[in-house]
C-alpha cells in the first residue's frame, strides 16, 4: 500500500525534471516576460502535466489525450483559432491600399527558403514543409500544417518555436530592417487614401475570398474559409453576438484548449533532442529571411513609386498581427516621431495572414 | 538528397508562384470592388476646423486689444468688456490648442480614426501579473471603503 502512494516518485527521471523546468521556463517567459503570454502560459501548463511523474494525464486515456484527439489530431482547434483571428481582423487598410496585398506575398518566400535550407541540413521534404512553414509567423496556420505533415514528436517544438519567435519578432525585425534601408528610405511619410471602405466592398470581399482560394489553392480552404467566415461576421454588422462570441469566448477558450495540448506533446523523449535545437535555428533562419524578403519588396516598391512607399511596411508582411505592424511603424517614428506608419502597415500585415495560408495549403496540396 | 532538394526548390517556385498568383488576384479583385463601390471621400475635419479656426483668429486679430472702457460709462458696459475679453482670452486658447494639434501628421482625420478603430478591435493582452490593479470586494456594490 505505501508504495502505491509513493509510486511517482519511483518514476521521477532527470529528462522529465528538465522537462519541468522547460515548462517553469516558459512559465516564466509568458508571465514575467508578456512573451506571448496567451499561448506560452497554458502551454507551459500543457507541459508540467504531460511530464509530472505518475499521472497519465497526457496518455490517450487521460484528459490531454482526449483532448489532444478531439482537436488537435483533426485540425480543429488551429481552425477555430482563425474564426477568431478573422473576426479579430481588419482587412480595411488592405481594401483602402490594395497594392500593399504583394508585400503580404513577398514575406512568405521565408516559409520555402527555410523548407529548403531544412532539406540541405537532411530533414525529410514533410519534415522540412512543417520547419519551413514557421516562417508564416501565424500560429495556428502552424500548427494546422504541422500537424498534418511533421513526424512523431517534432509538432510540439515546431509549435513552440513559432509562438516564441513570434513573441520576440520586436527583437529580430528592427536590427534587419535598420540594416536593409536607408535613412531616407525610413524616413518616408506615406500619403493616406482618399476614400474610406465602402460597406459593399468589405463584405463582398471575404466571400470572394473563399470561393477564389477554394479554385487557386484548394488545401489553403479550410484555413482561409474561417478566418474569411470569421471576418464576414465582424463586418456584414447584422450579427454583432455572433461576431463578439469568436473575438472573445472562442478564440479565449480555443487558446485554453489549443495551448494545453500543444503542450501536452512536449514529452522528454521527442522534446530534448538535439533535432529541437535544429529546428528553432531553422525558424529563426525562416523569420529573418521572411523579414528580409519582404522588406527587398518593399524596396522594389519604393523606387517603383518614385520614393512614395515606405520600405519598412514590407516587413510588416510577415503575418504576426498587428505586432509586425507595430515595429515598422516603431522603426519609422525613431527616425522621424512625425512620421506614423502604422496603418499603412497594416495592410502588409493582414495579407501576410492569407498568404501564410495560402502558402500552407500549397505545402500541404503539394507534399500529401 | 539531390532529389530532395530538386524537390524543394520545386516547391518553392510553385508555392511562391500560387502565393504571388492568388494574392494578385485578391488586389485585382479589391481594385475593382473599390471601383464598384467607391467609399466616401475622407473629409479632413481637422483642416476644415483649421480654417475656420484662422477666420477666428484673423477677426481676433482685427479688434483693438488696446480699447478702454471710457471712465464715464455704467456699469452695464463694463461688465459687457470684461465679458468680451473673457470670450477673446476663451477663443485664444482654442486658436493655439487646435493649430498645434493640425501640425503634424497625426492629426489627419483618416489616420485617427483609423488608429481608434484599430487599436479598439484588434483585442488586447492582460496586463502582467503584478501590473494588474485589484479593486477590493464591494458585494453591495456601494463603493468608498
């Protein structure tokens, strides 16, 4: 009887203690830090429980596991993730500057350079697809091509390593962004549309949305269809509730659930692993060169327009919203304070969002 | 490994080719439904107060700051004097505070208008632990301690 009480710690292992203090860390990263706190704090819970000697919790049988079958097995969760994140959105900028829908499209050559540079270093080409697509910067987009296509183990690290660079994209963009453009380059004031967004267009436009992409790039439908479905919501204005329940409650209990099974699969055996330090070098790699490509096309654009563009909304194209956003227009007002970048910027930003996921359906149309 | 690479960068230029191809057709469509339905012309209201905001100053600047009451007038037409400069120094104020305000570019109507909004739907994050400002309990809701 007494060593039925005591069982756990008959099972303590140095690799599930590392595991803790992973988890502790990442704790630590989320609270303290406000890393991405929304994702890293029920991760890092995700992780405690998995890895606590003697519960089962994350086994098929126990709570994570049957969580982890309901939702992130099938893609759900990474889908209900993005109704919100569309009904979070606001694609008015881009419908207001529509040109700005390339820079979206450069950022994402981050995505296949990392796909290759993971084939040059000997992963699989599935493998390779779900390291590279970290430099879509979109969480769920992730998760949802990683789950479909990364081997036994590799999801949780993948996924860890795309929310902490996420976190930390004002670290990684402002030194590439300052070391690509000039003074003057920088130091450029946008003009502001002249005309707002008409109703018709913002709600026509998430339906088009759907049924093009469902004929351009079938795979990329489920992703692109909510996060288009959740912006119809915010937009067509006649089902406010609706459109309230995905920006809060949805997305808020999704996050609890998605966080904690990501989580869960951080086991010792697939996490310490010398291949999960190859992975997060590759998604840096893949969010530097995401950054880079974006902004050599935001360059084009400069001198396309005769010096009207501001280069660093290029970098804005990477699809971590709005926080891309946000160090381009940072970037820009520690040259010139006057100088408030921000909603242009914002355009990049949200169609780096489609095209992440639309890069994702492609990997995912092209490798199953 | 070479085929593996062949592959990849086969990949990559048929991924960046359907990303770039979709992504040009999302602007085509996008330029032509601002065509079909144009938005309303963004009235500056900023510049247009501007305006009015310099008449204002420019018939401030007409009246004779140096009239004196005369010494034989009633009371009634001095209280009307103080009351008008009250109104002028009121209108001063005004005339400085908004011809700040339209001196930069952050004061264009789209750009405020368009940070609000944004700023007000884009959701937020919870303040960090130790930041957050606790209230304490009311059950009866009647606030004071």
């Amino acid at each position: 009887m007494p060593e039925d009480i005591f069982v756990a710690f008959s099972e303590v292992t140095i690799s599930g203690l590392a595991m803790i203090g992973i988890s502790l860390v990442m704790m630590y990263l989320g609270v303290a830090r406000k890393y991405e706190p929304l994702l890293l704090v029920p991760i890092s819970i995700g992780c405690l429980l998995a890895n606590l000697p003697g519960t089962k919790i994350a086994d098929d049988e126990g709570f994570l596991g049957i969580l982890r079958t309901a939702g992130l097995d099938n893609e759900l969760f990474p889908l209900l993730m993005f109704l919100g994140v569309g009904a979070l959105t606001d694609f008015t900028p881009l419908v207001q500057r529509p040109v700005t829908v390339l820079l979206g499209a450069a950022s994402q050559f981050g995505i296949f350079a990392a796909l290759i540079l993971a084939l040059l270093l000997g992963w699989s080409v599935e493998n390779a697809g779900a390291i590279g697509i970290i430099g879509s910067a979109d969480g769920p987009t992730t998760i949802y091509v990683a789950s479909k296509l990364a081997g036994e183990g590799l999801l949780a690290p993948i996924a860890v390593a795309a929310y902490s660079y996420m976190a930390m994209v004002p670290i990684i963009q402002p030194p590439i962004m300052k070391l690509l453009t000039t003074k003057k380059e920088r130091m450029v004031k946008m003009s502001y549309p002249s005309k707002s967004a008409s109703y018709k267009a913002r709600v026509s436009f998430p339906i088009i949305v759907i049924i093009l992409t469902s004929l351009i790039a079938p795979e990329a439908t489920p992703l692109v269809g909510m996060l288009m479905f959740g912006n119809l919501l915010r937009e067509v204005g006649v089902v406010d509730r609706l459109a309230k329940s995905t920006q809060n409650e949805l997305i808020n209990v999704t996050t609890i659930f998605l966080g904690l099974t990501v989580g869960s699969t951080m086991s010792a055996d697939s996490f310490l692993e010398t291949r999960t330090l190859g992975i997060f070098v590759l998604g840096l790699g893949a969010f530097a060169i995401a950054t880079t490509s974006g902004l050599m096309f935001g360059k084009l654009m400069y001198y396309a327009s005769k010096g009207t563009i501001n280069p660093l909304i290029g970098a804005a194209g990477v699809s971590a919203v709005p926080m891309a956003a946000r160090v381009a227009h940072r970037v820009a007002q520690d040259e010139d304070p006057d100088n408030f970048l921000i909603m242009h910027a914002m355009g990049p930003n949200v169609a780096g969002v489609l095209g992440s996921a639309i890069a994702g359906g492609v990997i995912l149309g092209v490798l199953m | 490994m070479t085929d593996n690479i062949n592959e990849g960068i086969y990949i990559a230029g048929v991924g960046m080719g359907l990303v770039f191809l979709t992504l040009v057709v999302f602007m085509i469509i996008l330029l032509v439904l601002n065509k079909i339905f144009p938005g309303e012309e963004i009235v500056d209201e900023v510049d247009s107060k501007s305006a009015d905001v310099m008449e204002s100053a420019e018939t401030f600047n007409r009246i004779d700051m140096n009239y004196s009451v005369p010494a034989d007038k009633g009371l009634g037409s001095r209280i009307a004097a103080i009351a008008v400069g009250m109104y002028l120094t009121m209108e001063e104020d005004k005339v400085v505070r908004i011809a700040n305000a339209s001196n930069d570019g952050e004061s264009r109507a789209w750009n405020k208008e368009s940070q609000n909004s944004f700023w007000n739907s884009q959701g937020s994050r919870p303040s960090a632990y130790g930041s957050r400002s606790y209230k304490p309990y009311d059950p009866k809701g009647i606030g004071g301690s």
